[in-house]
C-alpha cells in the first residue's frame, strides 16, 4: 500500500467514526491525526491536551499556537496525574497511570458530549515498544486511526509536510515525568527542574535534549550532532552554569548522546509485563 492509499484509507477511518475526541499531545503523530480529522470531521471532533506540571508550558503554548492556527477546535483538560500515588512512586508502569488519568476524564466528556469515540496517535512503528500508555488506551477502548491505515512515523511527518504543517519535523517531546529516573518519587519540584534545565540548553542552542534527573545530578544528553559543539570547554562551562543553579550539585553530559527512553534500559524484563486498571 503506498502513501496515498494509506492518506485515502485514514480519511476513510476517520469519517466512520462520525465523531471523535483526539487525545493531543502537541507531538507530530497527534497533531497530525487532530488536524486529519478536522479536515474529515469539521466541528464533529475535538483536539484534548492534558495539562498539568508534567507538561512544558513552552510545548502547551506550541500545541495550542498549532490547533488556533488550523481552527481546530481544542480544549484544556486538567489531569490529577500527580495526586495519584501510584503515578507518584515512579516505577515502570507511571505512563499507564497518566494516561489512564487522560482517558478516564476523556470518556467522561465523550459521554456527556455525546462524542462517538476517543482517539490517540499510536503509529504503526509504537506497536513494538514499551509503552504501558497503550494499555490504558485498549482499557478504555481508544482507537489508533494512524494504525488502521499503517501509518509509520516516517510516512506521517511526510503526510505533515505534503500539508504544509509547521511541526512535520518536530523532535519528539517525551512527558517531563519520563525525564526522572525510575523510583525516585515524582513531584512538581523534580519536574520544574528538568523543565528549566532543558530550556536553558535549548537557550544555548541544543534543540535536541533530555535532561535526565538522578537527584543531585543532571544528567544531560544532546543529539549527537551537536556533541562536538558541546565538548568545548567554554560551552560546558555555560552549561555547568545553567544547570547547577537548578538544584542540582552535578552536571554530566552522556557521552551516547540523545537517545529515546533511555531510561528503561535499566528494567529488568520482569517489569515490562502489562499494568491493569
């Protein structure tokens, strides 16, 4: 199947849902899918952003800078996450707890809205990885339109481009949550951190960066492209001085680079099995 009959058989999918709730992250897959479905829907859908302290304020005035731009309409859902002591603990089932959060209060406005459906930006590549959050989904039947027509991420920043979307090419944008290493507790404090962290890097010139928070100390990945400029002794002084004012009483830079969900490296198997409701 080649792009265009995925693109035909996406519009297809959405149109019989005949309305849905998009659950929107800001990302490019999400993004896509609400902009997808306004085209196919019009006023029958409705973009959702979760916000609450895990969520950059520079990426929720981007997502929503995105929907006003496309008139897509969108609504502000504040989410609990961070009153839950299950997603508190931090281990490695926290996304399942967040994002069942999300989808408890989208079903509750799908219902009272008499909206058909609760939607989310899945693509075809996630299905392999771990990502508890897709439990959640199935627990309160969301649909994946991206996966019915066998969208992989590369084929969807094409299909962004094609459109003319401002953000085809966006980085990808984890949660500040996942920034913060498995047990130690999360809190507004240790995600204020790794937010403040991450936008004084980008300040620098680092688009690309995670912030990985060890308590004292930041551990900081850069895309490896930008490693070099990074390893001059002025910049990391520069860094050193952004960062430690933080909280933190150390600074490292990862010598691997930026790299998605490193953090579960540190898993055993035995804890990549499913969470339940």
């Amino acid at each position: 199947m080649d792009l265009a009959d995925k693109s035909a058989l996406l519009e297809t999918t959405l149109r019989d849902l005949g309305s849905v709730l998009v659950a929107y992250s800001g990302g490019t897959d999400s993004a896509y899918l609400a902009y997808a479905a306004h085209q196919v829907l019009g006023e029958k859908m409705q973009a959702i952003i979760a916000d609450s302290a895990s969520l950059p304020r520079a990426e929720l005035a981007a997502a929503l800078a995105f929907t006003a731009e496309h008139n897509i309409p969108t609504q502000i859902l504040l989410t609990n996450e961070l009153d839950s002591p299950d997603y508190q603990r931090n281990d490695a089932h926290r996304c399942f707890h967040c994002k069942d959060e999300l989808f408890t209060q989208m079903e509750v406005e799908r219902a009272s809205r008499g909206f058909a459906h609760i939607a989310y930006g899945m693509n075809l590549d996630d299905r392999g990885e771990f990502r508890p959050g897709q439990q959640a989904a199935a627990n309160h039947h969301a649909v994946a339109p991206l996966v019915t027509a066998q969208l992989t991420k590369k084929e969807i920043r094409q299909l962004a481009r094609e459109a003319n979307l401002s953000l085809a090419d966006k980085p990808a944008s984890a949660c500040l949550a996942s920034r913060i290493e498995y047990g130690r507790p999360v809190t507004r404090k240790n995600l204020s951190q790794v937010e403040q962290a991450e936008a004084a890097l980008h300040a620098l010139g680092f688009p690309q960066v995670r912030v990985r928070h060890h308590g004292d100390l930041a551990r900081i990945e850069i895309a490896r492209e930008d490693l070099p400029r990074a390893l001059s002794l002025p910049l990391l002084e520069k860094i050193t001085a952004a960062i430690k004012p933080l909280g933190f009483l150390y600074v490292t830079l990862d010598t691997e680079g930026y790299r998605s969900g490193s953090m579960n490296d540190v898993l055993p198997t035995s804890a990549i099995t499913p969470a339940t409701r």
